[in-house]
C-alpha cells in the first residue's frame, strides 16, 4: 500500500496486491484468507480513506466459489468493483481494479482497457503472463478540509 497525494491535502491510499494462485480446493482457503488479511489491514490502515486496489486477485468473479470470496471482499471493504462501474466487457477475469471514495474525496473511473500493445518486450513479446491492465480515475474533494 502506497498514500498517493495528487494535491495538496488530498490523500488515496493505492494497494497492489498478488492473491493465491492455483487450482487445488487448498487454495480456494488461502484467497478466502488473504481476503480476511486484507480487509484487516484495510480496516487499520485505511479506515474511511479513499482507496483504489488493483492486482492479481487470482478470483474469477463469475464462477464460484471465487464469486462468493470476492463479493465478501467488496462487502466488507466497502469496495466497487471497476468493471461493475463501467459495464466492462471481460468482468470476470483475475487481474481487477476496486475503487472507495471517502467522505471528502470522491472517486470514478472513466475507462477500463488492457494496454497489450504498450506493455512489451523490444521483441514484440509480452513483458508478463498477463495482460497490462489501464484504468483510468477522476477524483474530486470537498473543498472545506473536512
């Protein structure tokens, strides 16, 4: 997790995260898990905080119980699904953006694209095993400081 200040006196904690990979019934625990662990952290660092996470989330949120974890997530993190937002057309792939807007700084996302062509090696090749995911936000803050 990262505060990013993109003005004076406005604060959007950023997380980036890598869940549990694999196919085993073991691992399906282990997300559940790292959901728990992350809510936790989110509910210590990031209490009612504006927040963006974006990641690996290993969770495909169309079929269960993947489903079943991530809407947890998004329930108990007070968290929006980008795709949910923007209607995107692959809502159930693993690598996801979430969004929280604050009390004062509220943000939205405007576009939501895999950026394959600009994320490649000099070769052509791509630089990883996924696909560079883009999402782009507007933010905007109350301007009386509270």
């Amino acid at each position: 997790v990262a505060t990013t200040t993109p003005a004076p006196g406005v604060e959007i904690d950023v997380y980036n995260l890598h869940n549990e990979a694999g196919n085993e019934p073991e691992d399906d625990v282990l997300r559940d898990a790292n959901v728990t662990q992350l809510v936790a952290i989110m509910d210590g660092f990031s209490a009612d905080r504006a927040m963006i996470v974006g990641g690996d989330f290993n969770l495909n949120s169309d079929r269960e119980p993947d489903s079943t974890i991530f809407e947890r997530l998004l329930a108990e993190a007070g968290l929006v699904d980008v795709c949910a937002e923007l209607a995107c057309p692959e809502p159930g792939r693993i690598d996801k953006f979430l969004f929280r807007s604050s009390d004062r700084i509220t943000i939205v996302p405007t576009s939501w694209s895999f950026e394959i062509d600009v994320f490649q090696r000099e070769d052509g090749e791509p630089l990883s095993d996924h696909d560079a995911l883009a999402v782009r936000f507007l933010w905007s803050a109350d301007d009386d400081g509270g």
